[in-house]
C-alpha cells in the first residue's frame, strides 16, 4: 500500500553536532525502512582551521515513510588504521546479495586542505557491520565522492571527483564491484563535486554540486554528457532552515517519482561577514524532482507528500 505524507523541513539535523551533510538514502531490507547515511561533520566542535569538518564519522538516520527521522548514531568499525581518522560521503547500494559502501576517507584530522584523499570499499550482510576490503586505486591521490550505479545487468560505473585533475568527475568500471578500471574524464566544464548518477523519466541523469546550485547533465550512455541550461537548488528557499544554497545531492527514485535529498548551511556566512560558528552549521532538506525530458526542476519552496 502507497503512503503519502508530507514533507518536514528542515528533513533533518544531526543531533550531535549539527553538521549533517553529504546524505544518501537506501532501503534497508533487513528492518523495512529507510536509513540515511551521511557526514557527520563537528560542525560544534573547536575550529582550528578546517579542523570540524574533518574527523568525522559516518551518522545513520531511519524512518519507515521518510518523514520523523531519527537519529540511529555512526557506523562502528569502520577503522582500518590507529587513530582520529575522516570519513566523508559515503555511497551505498545492495547487489549480488549484499551491501556495498563506497567512503571517502583521510588519515586523521587535518585542519587545512593539503592531504591527501582515497575512496575505501566496505561490504555486509545488513547495515551496521561493514567489512573493509581495501582502497579503490583510481586516477589520483586525491580522490572523494563516489557515486555508483548499475549501467547495465552486470556492469558497475563509479564516477567521483578527482581534485588532481581540476576538481573534475572522472569515471571507472565494474563487473564485481571489487575490481576497477578507471576510463576517463566525464565532465569538465568547471570544478565541482560530489556527483550523482539516477534514471528518470526515461532519461539518464547526472547532478553535481558546483557550488553555486547543482548542474544537471543528461546522457544517451552513461559517458557522454550534455549539461543543461538550468541549474537546481541556485536560489535560496523559504522553507524553514533552507534559505541558502544546496549542495552535495543524492536522489531516489521510488514509484515513479524522484526525491532529492541534499544540505544547506541554514546560517550561510554571506560575502564580506567574518565566520561565526553558526555559519558552519548544516541541515538536509529534501524536495521533489519533476521532468519534461529535456530539463530537472523542482521547487523547493513547495510543500509536497511523500509517495514511497
């Protein structure tokens, strides 16, 4: 039976640090619900240089209908050397019989930018115990942000950002998701992160946070993509806590129809203002994608129902 609830906003704020960023969302089998993995950046935490928005775990959130949800804590065990380590935007999907994740990682807390950056490959039988099988070597040592998606039966393509190379998304193939090669350079028309791959309305889809709004790009094959006129989520919104630009999106397509999950800085530092701590502070929102084929749209400022 088809649920239909409406949408709160924010979506949700992690209730340790208030740095909830980063989201994807799957389906969790084993409890028969939805849990959203994302970056628990220590946005309350001491800053010293970029010191919070490293060290930071994966946070876990649950609900059966997407709206309430509530904090589950981190992901335990995730550690593979001593230490405070980073782990950022995690990216996770159920095949051949179990789940798969795909993590940014950096060795400890570094508080400016010069370190270098891997995606790490776990897998498991439910949502909680992951089992490290190693780093994905692909274009450069300063890799984040994997997507992955199932382009054809059988065939597995990641794209992520390789900051080596411009901050540009750079794409490699699969037919175990253990194995990879890496192909090319998919998109390179300006510096950007933080790509998502999603199938809608018959179309081949792909966003990326450019830090100005999400640009949308379409494809015939997966590998050479067009971008669109109109970029996602470059105004901000009026809801509560979304009234500033959206960043880093995962979308899930669920009965014919598209969500968008993403976050923003409720407090975002305007040009010219000195930081205050409330600037690093994050919530998600969510908003309803819809197509005519050619472009995405959504409106954020609407109030809609869930349909999952």
């Amino acid at each position: 039976m088809t649920k239909s609830k409406r949408v709160e906003a924010p979506l949700f704020r992690d209730p340790i640090y208030d740095g909830a960023s980063d989201p994807t969302v799957i389906w969790n089998r084993e409890e028969g619900c939805y849990y959203m993995f994302y970056t628990q950046r220590r946005s309350t935490s001491v800053q010293v240089g970029y010191s919070s928005i490293h060290g930071s775990a994966i946070g876990v959130a649950s609900s059966t209908d997407g709206t309430g949800w509530l904090y589950r804590g981190t992901l335990p065990g995730l550690d593979f050397e001593p230490g405070h380590n980073t782990f950022w935007a995690p990216e996770i999907l159920y095949a051949n019989g179990e789940y798969h994740m795909y993590v940014s990682y950096i060795t400890g807390i570094p508080t400016n930018w010069n370190y270098g950056r891997k995606i790490l490959h776990y897998t498991a039988d439910n949502l909680w115990k992951w089992k490290y099988r190693g780093e994905i070597p692909l274009s450069s040592g300063r890799v984040i942000d994997a997507c992955v998606y199932e382009v054809e039966p059988g065939t597995y393509k990641m794209w992520y950002k390789d900051e080596a190379h411009g901050s540009h998304t750079f794409s490699a193939v699969s037919r175990d998701l253990y194995h990879w090669e890496v192909l090319r350079e998919e998109i390179a028309d300006c510096a950007h992160e933080g790509p998502n791959v999603f199938e809608f309305g018959g179309v081949k889809w792909m966003i990326t946070d450019f830090w100005n709004g999400l640009g949308v790009y379409r494809s015939d094959d997966f590998t050479n993509w067009a971008r669109c006129d109109k970029a996602l989520l470059d105004v901000p919104g009026t809801r509560a806590g979304d009234g500033a630009l959206g960043h880093h999106a995962d979308v899930l397509v669920v009965n014919g129809e598209a969500y968008m999950f993403y976050f923003c800085h409720p407090y975002e530092q305007k040009k010219g203002e000195e930081f205050d701590g409330r600037h690093a502070l994050t919530a998600i929102q969510a908003t309803r994608l819809t197509t005519d084929g050619c472009g995405l749209y959504c409106n954020r400022n609407e109030e809609f129902e869930w349909r999952l």
